[in-house]
C-alpha cells in the first residue's frame, strides 16, 4: 500500500488506471470501512482509501478538534483490508486558498440530520466532489449508516452527470446491534451498555411492517416509546422517510417508488431513521423498510 499524501502524488499514482474504487473516510477506520474496501476490492482493480476530517461537514459546536486521528493504526488497518494507495491529504490540498465552491443538494439533504446539523450535508457534498475530482473514480463506496448522506449523492451524482457510480454497502453493526461508528469510542462504559437500544427499536419498526403495519405515525411512535424508555437518550428525531427522496409520508407504500441498491436482493421503499444523544455522543442508526 502506497501512502499519498497530496494531491499531486495522487494523479501521478493513479495515471492510466481503468477501473479505480474509491472509499472516502474520515479515518478511525473500524470494520464498517473495511467492508467498504472488500466490496471495492471485488469490484475495482485498483482501491483507493481516503482519509480527511473534512472541517466544512462539522457545525461550530460539533466534534472537529476531537475527531479520533489515529493515523498508524488507520494505515496497518487499510493496508489489511487490502487497500493500494491511501490518500491522506493536508486541508489545504482539499481547500487551496481561493476556493470559493460549495455543492448544495436541495430537497434530499434537508430533513433529518440537515434540519439538526445546518450545512452538514453541502460540507459533504462539495468535499466529495473534489475528492471525486482528484481521484476519478469508477465506483465509490458508501455505508447505508449513513442513508441520508447516500441519498444526497446519489442526487448530486445524477444531476451532475458525474461519470462514477455508487454502491452502498450494507451497516456493519456489533454482535448486540450497534452500528459501527468511529464516534462509538466516546462512549462511557455505561452508555455502551444502554446504546443498542437504538437499533432495537428500529428492529420493533421493521417487524411491525413486516407484520403488515403501514401506518406511518403508528410505526413512528412504537420507536418513540421503545426509545424513552431510556431517559438517558435525548432524541432528535425518529422519523420514516421515503426512499430515495426522504419525503414525508404517511403510510409504508408498495413499492410505487422504491429504492434498489445492487448490494442488497430486496426491494426498499422507505427507511427509518434514527439521531439521539447518548451523554455527549451523538449516534445515528437507520433501518431500511420494505412493503412486502
Ligand atoms: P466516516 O469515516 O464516518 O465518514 O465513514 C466513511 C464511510 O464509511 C461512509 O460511507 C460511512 O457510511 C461508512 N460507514 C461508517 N460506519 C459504517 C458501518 N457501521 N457500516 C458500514 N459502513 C459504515
């Protein structure tokens, strides 16, 4: 594995090459990046990792100054997980002085985790589309974790006409259900412990649909009530959405508009999504909903 560190470097290395995938990270890798880079080491000849604690996607009160940079082991971690070359660059190699670019996906980026952290998602936008930019990838790679951010790419690659296609890769959770998350390492021993609730009552949700429960508000307040009965959960929102738009809606449709990511076999309609407070750590989760 060959480690980049500017953007320079970066065409040089992949000069020539036919079939590139590209996983973008933020680093603190954990085994949800990993199944990033085996599905692209499946898919693509050549896999490149990026690293870089983008600072326009963090709110001013958010976790930027303690965002977890253990480089060494990110490095042995990729290297593992079979990764060719690491791209780790300096922000000034993203954002050279005069940068002056912002990328907004109107409409999808607005609910749920846009409403709660303003400007996240056109942080994430614009930065993947430089990244996209300097490593002209093929295939690129992301974790349904983060559905919402999926969705808002997925939109700013069609409207853009950029030539690369994602894939979404299924969450990579804990053996009790926690999602995987570089942010997990804030927890205190005690939060760990209560943390998996999340996820439990996005299961309840799942298998109330599954059960033939449409009902939207319904669905909605089964979580609700699973999740307060932790009065150490602050919640912001609880929320099905549907998919690929995050729309509102009422009832859990069938199939009139549905979502179809390559990596699963089933068809999903709608999703739900969860953002609470666990102490001072933030943990987002979602569940993907199909109608039949
Ligand atoms: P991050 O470093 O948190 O920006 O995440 C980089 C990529 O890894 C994003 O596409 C995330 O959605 C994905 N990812 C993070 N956690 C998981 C997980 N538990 N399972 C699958 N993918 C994940």
């Amino acid at each position: 594995m060959q480690i980049l560190r500017t953007a320079a470097d970066l065409r040089i290395a992949l000069r020539g090459a036919e079939s590139v995938g590209f996983v973008p990270t933020m680093g603190a890798l954990h085994e949800g990046h990993c199944s990033l880079v085996k599905q692209a080491k499946a898919e693509s000849k050549i896999v490149v990792l990026s690293i870089f604690v983008n600072p326009t996607q963090f709110g001013p009160n958010e976790d930027l100054a303690k965002y977890p940079r253990p480089f060494e082991r990110d490095c042995s971690c990729a290297e593992a997980a079979g990764v060719d070359f690491l791209f780790a660059p300096e922000v000034d190699d993203i954002y050279p002085p005069n940068f002056s670019t912002s990328v907004s996906v109107k409409g999808v980026s607005e609910s749920l985790c846009g409403s709660t952290r303003p400007g996240h998602f056109d942080g994430v936008a614009t930065v993947v589309a430089r990244l996209f930019g300097l490593v002209q990838p093929t295939h690129a790679y992301f974790g349904l974790k983060d559905v919402q951010q999926c969705m808002v790419l997925q939109r700013m690659v069609t409207d853009l006409a950029l030539p690369v296609e994602l894939k979404f890769c299924p969450t990579v959770r804990e053996s009790d259900g926690l999602a995987l998350s570089s942010r997990n390492q804030y927890l205190s021993s005690k939060e760990r412990e209560r943390a998996p609730l999340l996820y439990k009552a996005l299961q309840m949700v799942a298998e109330a649909v599954v059960r033939g429960e449409r009902d939207v508000a319904s669905l909605e307040q089964l979580g609700i009530t699973k999740i307060a009965e932790d009065s150490a959960f602050r919640l912001q929102y609880f929320e099905i959405r549907s998919l690929p738009d995050l729309r509102k809606i009422s009832a859990i449709a069938d199939r009139s508009e549905s979502f179809y990511s390559g990596s699963f076999n089933a068809e999903y309609v709608a999703v739900c999504a969860v953002a609470a407070y666990l102490g001072e750590t933030r943990l987002i989760d979602n569940i993907l909903l199909a109608s039949q």
